[in-house]
C-alpha cells in the first residue's frame, strides 16, 4: 500500500480549545430572547404575524390565474367578474399594507 501524502495525513497535535477570557462580560451571556421562553407570547405573535403576510403574498398569483381562468377566457362575458376580483384585491393589498 502507497503511504499518504503529508497533507493527507492525521494530525498529531490536537487542536487547543478557545480561548475565554473571564473578564469579557459575556461569559453569563445567554442570547437574544434567552428570558422568554420559545413557546412564549412574542414568538407566537411573530409566528402568526408570518403566516398571515406569506399567505396574502399568495394572493397576486392567485388573482393573476383568477383573471387568466375567467375574465380571459370567457371574453367581455367576465368583465363582471374581474371588477369583484379587483374589489378583493385591493383590499387583500391594503390588508398587507398595514400588516407589514
């Protein structure tokens, strides 16, 4: 069997640990939000506040295949239809607006 290259071969000097200094201040340092609790009132909060503003960014797409499905295909027999779809989204847009 061929030995291994240098570069390819296992260490012997072990790798140091690193260094701490004690008088940093961040030695009872606990993170960002370690006082609350993961399952706490900001976190939900933040959790149902994303959920809300990702499901009204599905709404452009959606109105966009509303409009390409009924108001395109069907011709000016849809022109009804698009004005109702209009209505929602604005509202859906100004409905983000204040969210975000």
């Amino acid at each position: 069997m061929l030995p291994l290259p240098k570069y390819l071969r296992p260490s012997k000097i072990a790798p140091r640990p690193p260094r701490v200094c004690a008088d940093s201040g961040f030695a009872d340092y606990e993170g960002p939000g370690a006082r609350e609790q993961a399952g706490g009132p900001v976190f939900r909060e933040v959790l149902l506040m994303s959920f809300f503003v990702n499901m009204l960014a599905l709404a452009i797409p959606i109105f966009v295949q509303q409009v390409y499905d009924r108001v395109v295909a069907h011709g000016t027999t849809g022109i009804n239809t698009l004005y109702g779809l209009m209505i929602g989204m604005i509202f859906v847009l100004i409905f983000d607006f204040v969210l975000r």
